[in-house]
C-alpha cells in the first residue's frame, strides 16, 4: 500500500493573535513546514474589542461568546475578514501561497445552528460535514489554506464556530487522504497540572479521565483535550498541544503535550 503524503493542520489561537511580534514569530516558523500544510485560527479578543468600539453590547456564557445577529456580522468582518486576510497577506510576504476561506467557501464546512435549550448561543454552528472536493485539487499545487472560524448552514447563514471543532473536524476529513498531525497552539506551554503547574508530556484517554476527576485539568482545557482524543479516533496520526512560537519543537516532540492512544 502506497504511503499517504504528510500533512500538518496547525490551529493558531489564545493571545498569541493578539501579539503582533508573536504572530509574526509563528508565521515564520509555519512557513518553514515543509509539508502539505493548513492553517486554522481563532481570534476572539479582537471581536470584543471591535465590538466595544461599535458598542454592541457582549454577553459570555461559561466563557462561550453568544452570537446574536449584530455580534455575527462583527464576527464575521472580523474573523473572515481582518484576521484572516492579514495572516494570508502575511504568509504570501513569507512566499507561501496562501488563500483564505471560512465554511461557506467551496461549500467546506456545512453546520447546523446550536438549539437554543438549555442556552441560546444564537448564531453558534455546531459542525455536521465537511466537504473537501473542491479543496483538495489546491493542495498538490502547494496552496495553503487559512481558515476562519465560520461555518455556514446550507441555507444561506453564516455560524460562528468553535476554532478548536473546526480544526478537529478538517483534520479527521484531510486524514483520507493523508497521515496528518494536527497541532493545536497557543500561549500555553503544554497541557499544565492544576495542582503543580507543570507541562504534562502525554496524556491517553485514561489519564484524561484521572485528570479531570482529581482536578489537574480542568475549564477551557478540557473541550480542547476532548476534540483532541476525537481526532485521533478519526484517524489523525498525532496530535500535539503546546506553544505556538514553540513549533518546530512541538513538531520534533520536545516540547508540548502529546495525546496519545493506549499503549
């Protein structure tokens, strides 16, 4: 059997997009991947403060921003527009041909609008397919896709979704056709123990299981490690939690939290 080719899917988010010298310190050492790449990010920070500018108002639920109607178009300006497009423009500076798309863009990330019980996230999509066809002839030709958290429902609306979901969601679809590790970065070193602040090298299944019962892990970290452990059992070869200006160590694996499979 013929080996798959190597991708790596590295989602960017945290404050590391709100440090300009450290994203311009990532976009470096993404360009330098030699591989089939995808980049996907985040951005949540800059939304609240162009939403403070305009004054519409904000609400967060257990940290989850609702997305009502004026919140999307800010959103959407802001995530598919101003995020995304200076990190393509600065990828193209660094020689890599790169294009950015959300969801909606050659029909990728087909979503469905979160129920409103127990809480009305509003315009909040939670991921039902993604669709590579028109994707993949882009790859081989050394494209680089960025992608911006939005999805869309088929029906004509957009949704915000999470960058985290999006990224799980394209790596298990892209790993079809090839051996992709996926990285998901931050400002964080790793996953840290709650209770010694240390980077944890690896977690399987079943430490994650001991470390949200004795409260090691814990909050945002724990959605993160569950679409980490997904995106392994969809057939994504590695998964690596760590630094963004840390990655090519997080790719060597000295550095980072590895999630594992049983041994």
């Amino acid at each position: 059997m013929t080996a798959k080719p190597l991708l790596t899917l590295v989602k960017i988010g945290g404050n590391i997009l709100n440090n300009e010298a450290a994203t311009r310190e990532v976009l470096d050492e993404f360009t330098r991947i030699p591989e089939t790449k995808v980049l996907v990010h985040g951005g949540g920070r800059a939304a609240t403060e162009i939403a403070a500018r305009l004054d519409v108002p904000q609400t967060m639920i257990d940290g989850r921003r609702v997305t009502d109607a004026e919140t999307l178009k800010i959103a959407v300006m802001v995530y598919g527009g101003l995020i995304n497009k200076s990190i393509v423009s600065g990828l193209q500076s660094r020689g890599v041909p790169a294009i950015g798309i959300m969801g909606a863009d050659l029909g990728l990330i087909r979503a469905r609008k979160r129920p409103a019980n127990p809480v009305d996230y509003g315009f909040v999509g939670d991921i039902e397919a993604v669709s590579l066809e028109k994707l993949l002839p882009l790859l081989p030709a050394g494209v680089t896709p960025v992608v911006a958290p939005l999805t869309h429902d088929g029906a004509g609306t957009i949704l915000n979704t999470n960058a985290d979901s999006i990224a799980n969601a394209l790596a298990a679809a892209l790993s079809q056709h090839y051996e992709v590790r996926l990285v998901y970065s931050f400002e964080r070193n790793g996953v840290e123990s709650g209770t010694s602040g240390e980077v944890i090298p690896e977690i399987t299944r079943s430490a994650f299981s001991r470390l949200k019962e004795s409260g090691a892990v814990s909050g945002g970290m724990i959605p993160k490690l569950e679409n980490a452990f997904a995106a392994l059992d969809s057939g994504v070869s590695e998964v690596v939690i760590g630094n963004a200006r840390l990655l090519p160590a997080l790719l060597a694996g000295s550095a980072g939290t590895r999630i594992c499979h049983e041994r």
